[in-house]
C-alpha cells in the first residue's frame, strides 16, 4: 500500500485538519484501514463459524485464526502484527487485508526541497521514524514536480527539467523502484521479433521457474537459459555483437535471475 502523506508547508494549500502533522494523517488513514479489515474479519468469522457443523476441521482452525485477527484489530491495531504462522496466514489467504500488506509512505513535499535537502525537511524525519518503527518505507516525492513532468512530450526535455531540479529520475520511476524493493520483486526481459516483454518475478527465483512465468511448459521442459545483462546488450548495441564478445552466457537449473537480464529460454516439451 502507497500511504501519500503532506509533509510541507503552504498557506494556499489548505489541509482539511486545519494543519501539518502527517503522524495525525498516518494515524488517521490507518485506522480507517484497520476498520474495513475488522468489517471483513467479522463477517468471515460469522460464516466460518456457522460451517463448523459441516464436520471439516478446515472451519474450526480458520475461526481460531479469525479471531485472533479480531482481537488484534480491535484494539486498533493493524493484522501485520498479528503474528501469523506460515500455516495460518495460507488460511486467509483469499482475505486481501489492507493491513497486512506492505507499507510505502510517499513523502509529498515542496518543489523547494530537494534543491535546499529532504533532510532539513522535519516532517519526513518524523515520517521516516515512524516508518523504521513499523517496518516500513519512505519516498520523498514532489506531487507538483510530477505533474509538470506529465506535461512535458519531448523526453530530452524531462531530462533536463530533472536535471534542473537536480534530479536524476522522476518520482513515478522511484516510486517503481522503491515498491519492487520493498516486495522482493525484480524483472527479467524477453525479445523477439514482434515485442520485448518485461517478466515480474520473486528476487531469488531460479532459471526453470523464471521460465514458468511465462507458460507452465517452459518449466516442465526447461533445457538451459542464454542470458545477457541489460547493461551490456545496451553498451554492444545488439545481441549478436554481446555474443560474439562472451556476453552472452548459458545458464542452468541453479542459475538465479537478476534483475535486468535479457533471457532465451531453450525448452522441450
């Protein structure tokens, strides 16, 4: 989840709350977060309760585990620290609840200080704090700093308005980035002759299920996977100019992706 929480001062801007203090914002938004999870625990317990006499042992865990959620979010507290064991969270699996997942905070603050340093900035110290003592992540980023970005066509000129603002990519791309990083996800890339894809999978997965991602036959029939780094196809120019200088390496069952690589996958079914 994407928390965006105001962490500048402007007397134009007018905030609902009158002032600034997005410790309040957090708190607020959270507990509106922690009562929809508590609407959707309470009636899968009702349900779940009411199927124990169908005799499945399934219902009689399941309601254990609903209510100590319940009890949890109760006290106003958020599921994340409900501390689920591996085999309880796979009994709510189906339950999306808001918050159990992930937290970035989006540090939306002034045009003005990331030239002057988002250290200075005392409200995203206060978010950042907050943030480290709940095992989240915070992103300084600039809402009106974006939308002029959105604005420009030409990509040589969002590079040196960036560069102007002294910035070395926009908000939208680190956001990306900081989300990937926060989920242990990466990307990995396939090329061919109608369309270069980007494959989003687990930091850590290995070469056969890589492939899966893909189609459940390039799993099963996994052979060996010829990999080249983005970096190095770009600074080549092309694939076979990176094969011919050794670039482009065969990779087996144990290879692990990172992310970037370019992959051809050799499979047989």
């Amino acid at each position: 989840i994407v928390h965006v929480v105001r962490c500048f001062e402007d007397t134009n801007i007018v905030h609902v709350e009158g002032s600034i203090d997005p410790l309040r914002d957090i708190e607020t938004i959270t507990l509106e977060l922690i009562f929809a999870d508590l609407e959707s625990v309470e009636k899968r317990l009702e349900r779940s309760t009411k199927l124990i006499k169908t005799g499945n042992k399934m219902y009689v865990e399941l309601v254990e585990v609903l209510k100590k959620l319940k009890a949890v979010l109760d006290e106003g507290k958020p599921a994340s620290v409900a501390g689920l064991s591996e085999e309880e969270e796979k009994l709510i699996s189906d339950m999306p609840l808001l918050t159990q997942k992930k937290v970035l905070y989006a540090a939306n603050v002034s045009d003005t200080d990331f030239a002057d340093g988002i250290e200075q900035n005392k409200y995203v110290n206060m978010v950042k704090e907050y943030a480290e003592s709940h095992g989240a992540e915070v992103l300084p980023i600039c809402a009106s700093i974006e939308c002029e970005i959105a604005e420009l066509d030409d990509p040589e000129e969002k590079l040196m308005f960036l560069q102007d603002m002294g910035l070395e990519e926009s908000g939208l791309d680190r956001l990306v980035k900081k989300g990937y990083s926060l989920l242990g996800l990466i990307s990995y890339l396939t090329a061919g002759p109608k369309e270069v894809r980007a494959w989003t999978i687990e930091n850590g997965t290995k070469a056969p299920q890589a492939a899966g991602k893909i189609h459940t036959d390039f799993e099963k029939g996994f052979i060996r996977a010829e990999v080249v780094a983005y970096d190095d196809l770009i600074a080549c120019g092309s694939y076979n100019a990176a094969k011919e200088k050794g670039l482009v390496r065969s990779e087996g069952k144990e290879y692990v992706f990172c992310d970037g690589d370019i992959v051809l996958f050799r499979f047989n079914v």
